[in-house]
C-alpha cells in the first residue's frame, strides 16, 4: 500500500540533502538479516560473519524494535539535522532521547511482532526506558565500530557522490525530475510524492512546511523507506548509485596501459568507476595518499580527470577522454 507526502508551497523549498552515518550502521544491521536480499552485498556479509564471531556482537536488542514490515523507533535513528554529521554527534542524539518519549516509540515498535513486549527481553526494556535507551546506543556504538566504521569513508565518498549527482539532476530537471529517478517505489504527482510500501497500511503525511530530507544510504537496498512522524523531518531513505561496484575489487589494467601511463597511474585511472576522493582511492588501491593525490593531478592536467569540490572533499571522475582510455585499457566506466 502507498504513503502519500503532500507537499505545501513551503515543502518545495525545504527539500535537503544529508548523510547519517547512524542510519547506514542501523541499515547495516538489518543487512544481515536480509538473507533472500544480500545481492551486492554478499563480499561484506562474508567479511562480516567473521569480525560478529570475533567481537561477539549482540544485536538482540536493536532487531527488536526492528519488525519486517513495520515500525522502527525514531529516536534510533533521528533524521540529521547538518548535511554531513559525524557518527559520534548522532550517537549523543541518540543517548539525550527522552526517556518518556523513547518508551512511547518503543511500545509502538513492539507492537508490530506478535509477543514481543510480553518477550523477556521486550518487559526489560519497556520497564526502565531510560536504561534501555543506553544499552541501545551501546549496542548501536558496538554495530558501528565491528560493521561500518572500516569502510565508512568508502561509504562516505560514494554517498557524497550519490548527492553531487542529484544536485546536478535538481538543478537540471527539478524535482519531479529528481524523484523520477530515486527509486522505481517512489512517484510524484500532482504536489504528492508517493511511495509504495511493502506493508498494508495506506498512510498520508501531511508535511506542513517541513519538507522532505532525502537520504541516500548503501545498505537500504533495495528498498526505498520513509519515515518519522512529527515533530521529526519526514524524510524518505533510497539507494544510492554506485552500489553495483562498491565491494568489488579494481581490475588490474591491460599491460598496454600499463606501458603508456605506468603501473600506479594506470590503476589510479581504473580505479574511478565512480566520483571518489583521494583519500578513498588510496585506500581502495591500497597506496599512500599522496602518491595517488600526484597522480590524479598529472591525469586532470591531461584532460583525463575533472575535480570538483563537494563539502569538505574533492571528488575526482574521467572526462570522456579518460572513459575511453580506461575502457580500451580494460576498465570500463560504471
């Protein structure tokens, strides 16, 4: 069944962008249940099964209030209120949540499984709020350091990616171009962007001047979700591009590349199936940071790489040139 988000004059112009390092660490977490779903992510799940056996990771209580379909509280993951927070500015949001409000959310969640807040674990939660927010967050804290925070900036450049691209479409196409393309679940018509859910219940949100925060995110795939009630942002959750070559390792370029740019320089230009910064490169090339920062460099004064600069990074991508060198050198574009 759909939800409808009716948008109002104000809505139009309180449409944003954000990362949440929080939300890939929950969506993370819910990955690894998916086990009809793993598709892209089967190389991390296999990487994964191993550091959870090493660290003895007990998510028992965050797929709690996880039901599949149905509610999950807000207050795990609030939706970020700059553009690109750290983990540890989201986590201290999590850990300030209003006991009060926490138990209320809770008892929500719960509500969606059959007996779960008659469960042992449910009744020790439910009965302490305040408790169970910490022992949330420490979990959550857990999650993020064995699952994401290893590949966040990989994770990072591809999401900031994802935005510099959307902002381009915005710009370009406005919104009904820019939610035409989000997703095959998502719609928009007539001042209402509509997405089908999974679920059975037909939902309307009314925005009243909050607007939408859109989400890209890695581990969401290959869902698209919405969420938060007010006072919180709706905000809707989508796959990012990219995903397909996330976890793949680089091709090793033709040796006729090699010839012609060099081992390290050839590999540099192979390496960008995707808008990437330096620091990510090196670290999925496994070479130092400024080695690939100078070889970037001599490949945009080439005219085989364009920069741009997106917040705090530099992004890098081929310019059609550069495409079709790295396609006839064995890499081809993404």
């Amino acid at each position: 069944m759909p939800l409808h988000l009716r948008f109002g004059t104000d809505d139009l112009l309180r449409c944003r962008f954000a990362l949440s390092p929080l939300c890939e660490t929950h969506e993370a977490v819910r990955t690894l249940r998916r086990t009809e779903r793993h598709g892209y992510h089967l190389p991390w799940l296999r990487r994964m099964r191993g550091a959870l056996a090493d660290v003895g990771l007990e998510l028992a209580p965050l797929w709690l209030f996880m039901p599949q379909p149905g509610y999950t509280p807000d207050f795990l993951g609030p939706p970020p209120t700059t553009p690109a927070p750290t983990f540890e500015d989201e986590l201290s949001r999590l850990r300030g949540t209003d006991p009060l409000l926490a138990r209320e959310e809770m008892v929500r969640s719960l509500a969606c499984t059959p007996g779960a807040a008659e469960s042992p674990l449910g009744r020790e939660l439910l009965a302490d709020p305040a408790h169970a927010v910490q022992r949330l967050a420490d979990v959550t804290e857990q999650a993020w350091n064995a699952l994401v925070a290893t590949d966040w900036p990989r994770l990072r450049t591809l999401l900031e990616a994802d935005i510099a691209y959307r902002s381009r479409q915005l710009a370009l196409d406005g919104l009904r171009g820019l939610f035409a393309d989000l997703h095959p679940r998502l719609a928009w018509a007539d001042g209402t962007l509509t997405l089908r859910t999974r679920d059975d219940r037909l939902d309307e949100q009314r925005l009243d001047g909050r607007g939408v925060l859109l989400l890209p995110s890695v581990f969401v795939w290959p869902d698209a979700v919405s969420g938060f009630a007010a006072p919180w942002q709706p905000t809707v959750i989508y796959p990012a591009r990219g995903i397909g070559a996330l976890w793949q390792t680089p091709q090793a370029p033709t040796d006729a590349l090699v010839r012609l740019l060099g081992p390290n320089r050839a590999a540099v230009l192979g390496g960008l199936d995707e808008p990437v910064s330096t620091t990510a490169l090196a670290d999925r090339l496994g070479l130092a940071p400024s080695s690939v920062s100078a070889h970037l460099t001599v490949l945009r004064d080439a005219g085989l790489l364009t920069s741009r600069r997106h917040g705090h990074q530099v992004l890098y991508e081929r310019t059609p040139l550069g495409l079709a060198l790295a396609g006839a050198g064995g890499s081809g574009p993404a």
